[in-house]
C-alpha cells in the first residue's frame, strides 16, 4: 500500500500513510475544508415542515 498524500511506501505506525507528517498534512486537510462531503441538503432556506414536530 502507498500513502495516499506522497505514494511512498506506509509504515505500519502510520497507515495508511507513511509518517506523522503526511498523516498532519491530510488531517490539516479535513480541518480546513480541502476534503468534503457533497450533501443534498440545502444551505440556506431550508425547507420548514409545516406538519409540526416528529412523534417520538
């Protein structure tokens, strides 16, 4: 397996990436938003249901 940031070979304390650094790089990644899931809600004007609360 390579790591997924530079395709050196991984390290077994680091998989799946091959050091501390490139598991710092894809972390600092996540956290500023360079990675992210495409969701299908809306931002901004929601929908409101007009039905009331779920029942629990």
């Amino acid at each position: 397996m390579t790591c997924p940031i530079c395709s050196e070979d991984t390290a077994p304390e680091y998989r799946p990436f091959c050091s501390r650094r490139c598991a710092d790089i894809d972390l600092a990644r996540w956290m500023n938003g360079a990675y992210s899931v495409p969701s299908q809600r809306e931002e901004e004007g929601d929908v409101v249901d007009d039905e009331g609360p779920l029942p629990h």
